[in-house]
C-alpha cells in the first residue's frame, strides 16, 4: 500500500510502498477513506514531539472496516468508523474511572518479539499514535475505533478524530462552559474554531476570537464567534480585557505557543479559567505569575484531546454535525490525494488554511 513516510526530521515525507500486516487477535484492518492534516505532525515532522522515525503519522482518519481479528467484537467489516489516538485499555484505573483519554493504551500495541505492523523491505515502521492515517490502509487496535452513522460523509467525519473532539471538548468536557458566560479563543486553525462551536453549543454569551489572519477572523465568525481580534499588533490582551471589562470567564490557547499561552491567561478574569489546548513542544515551559494565580483564583486546566470519551463523544458530534449544530464543511480548506501531503502541510506553516484533508479514492 501507499503511504506517507517521515525518513528523517524537517524532510518531505516520501510516498512510498510499504507492508501492512494481518490483523492480530485484537486488531483490525481499515481502508482510510480520509485524514485530516492536523498541526501535532508538523510538530513530529519537526522533532518537537521525539518519535523516531522511519514512521508514517497521521491521527485524524476515518474509514471502513476491512478485516478483523479473531478476538475483536465491537466492529465487523463494512462498518464506517472513526479511529482515535485515545487508545483505551478500559481495566486501568483511568480507564475505569471514566478518564479513558488518559490511558494511552500502551498495552494495545504490539510487544517485542512480535512482527511490525508496518514495514518497509523487512525494516519496521513506526505508526505514530498507533494510527498511521497518511496511507491506504490503518492496521489499529480495536479499542481505537468508534462506529459511527452512514449519514456522515467519512471526509467530514475525519474531523471528529482529532481537532473537533480536541476543540470542543475542551469547551464541553474540561472547561464546561456555562450559558452565558464570556470565551475567548485564540488562534482559529482546526481546534480553535472546533473550540468556538464547543462555546457556541454551550451557550456561551459572547464567543471573541483571536488570530493574526484576517481571512481566520471571518471564518470564526461564520462558525459562531461574536467578535473578532486581529492580534498581530501585540495588543490582543488590552483589547480583550476592554471589550469585556476586565478579562473573560474561560480562555483557550489552541496554539501551543508560550507567550499566546501567557496571553490566554491574561485575558482571564479574577476567578476565571485558562485552558490549555494547543500541543506546546516537548521541553517547553510555561511561565505564569504564581502569586496573581492565589489571590485572584485563577485556574490553569490542561485538556487532551477535549477530555474525551470517544466512543460516547464522537456519535453525539456525529448527530451534532447532521442536525446542523455543528458545522464541519466550512471549516475544510482543501482535500487533497496523498501525493500532496507535503503541499499541506507547506499551507499549515504559512497559515494560509483552517483544516486540509487528504482522501482516498
């Protein structure tokens, strides 16, 4: 099969052909209908997150069942699926306590002394997040997967596998917006706009977003901002707290970066929330004034992957989406085949689209 290969950091990926393997006890073969670009390869692509390639990345995927292996029941060939990085063992702790986004699912892969399920010319490939969406075909564990309704087209439902769940859970699960409470959101890519229609779902009663592209701003507005911010004057902090007095209820970075982190937090009121939303780089730290956190009760949430429960969350985006409270066609900027990979991710460093979607035929 065809698939998308990291060789080396800050390289091209190389299409290539590469060996898939048949589905163990637990695992299941998926032909990728669809994978959303999402900025969090960038970062492996870059060496920020250190995992070593050869390796195919890619997270945020839908597609259909191909094969299933002898011990897998949730799911049968045919069925439409979305597939998540949230891998779940469902004993550990985490995972018994409704926390699943937290397990990792280390225990999903396979163990040493076992055959890799990707290879090229008998040397392993790395799946990144045990995914590996930038090819044909997904060889993944069972408890990666959620069935999802055939309403949904599988481009649209790419989406959910990733940015939207990141994006509006964090509005809906970690933050739990309140009606009419004030938002703000800086940066308006796939998460952040995800983020805005968590608040907007939530009922928020005045949604102000923040980004350096104008073309952004409109878009956020179309999906459920009530202001737009254009920061690259430096000045975002200042307008914001004048535009609502003193700083927002809840505010969400979907950057990554430090100083829109430091800015997140400064557009916070006494007794507000920052969410962390955005993958910062590994080795990172984020500096904030420790004693304005005691006396003015603000709270520092982090939130991955919008603190899901994918296989209860996702359906409801699903049903969120095709009853029209959910809009996903307006934030796709481009699909593309796989040969255009690396043109996706040229346009993600120039910020010049919201969310790219490569699709196979």
């Amino acid at each position: 099969m065809k698939a998308a290969i990291l060789n080396a950091y800050n390289e091209p990926l190389e299409i290539a052909d590469i060996q898939i393997d048949k589905p163990g006890p637990r695992e299941v073969l998926v032909k990728t209908a669809a994978s959303g670009v999402c900025h969090s390869d960038l970062h492996i692509i870059e060496g920020k997150i250190p995992i070593a390639p050869p390796l195919v990345a890619g997270h945020e995927p839908a597609g259909i069942v191909e094969q299933v292996g002898r011990d897998v029941s949730y799911v049968k060939p045919g069925d439409r699926v979305i597939a998540c990085l949230s891998i779940f063992c469902g004993l550990c702790e985490y995972c018994t306590t409704g926390r699943t986004n937290l397990c990792g699912g280390a225990d999903q892969d396979r163990q040493p002394g076992e055959p890799p399920r990707l290879s090229r010319d008998g040397v392993p490939i790395l799946q990144a997040a045990q995914l590996a969406s930038y090819a044909e075909q997904m060889l993944v564990p069972e408890n990666a997967l959620v069935k999802v309704r055939e309403e949904i087209p599988l481009d649209r439902a790419a989406l959910i596998g990733c940015g939207v769940t990141t994006g509006v859970g964090a509005a809906l699960n970690t933050a739990r917006v309140k009606p009419g409470s004030t938002c703000v959101v800086i940066g308006c890519g796939g998460v952040g706009l995800s983020a805005i229609q968590g608040c907007r779902i939530a009922g928020a009663g005045r949604i102000i977003a923040v980004d350096t592209e104008e073309w952004k701003l409109e878009l956020a507005r179309k999906v459920g901002a009530t202001d737009g911010v254009n920061g690259s004057d430096g000045s975002a902090v200042e307008t914001v707290n004048e535009m609502t007095g003193g700083g927002v209820d809840y505010a969400f970075e979907a950057i990554g970066l430090k100083q829109t982190i430091r800015q997140a937090y400064d557009m916070s009121r006494k007794g507000g929330t920052t969410v962390m939303v955005g993958v910062t780089a590994v080795g990172v730290d984020v500096e904030l004034p420790g004693f304005d956190i005691v006396v003015s009760e603000k709270k520092i949430l982090g939130s991955l992957m919008g603190s899901n429960a994918f296989r209860v969350d996702m359906p409801r985006y699903v049903d969120f989406y095709l009853n029209g409270q959910l809009l996903l066609d307006e934030i796709i900027s481009a699909r593309r085949p796989l040969e255009d990979i690396n043109v996706c991710f040229d346009e993600m460093k120039k910020g010049a689209a919201a969310r790219s979607v490569i699709v196979f035929d």
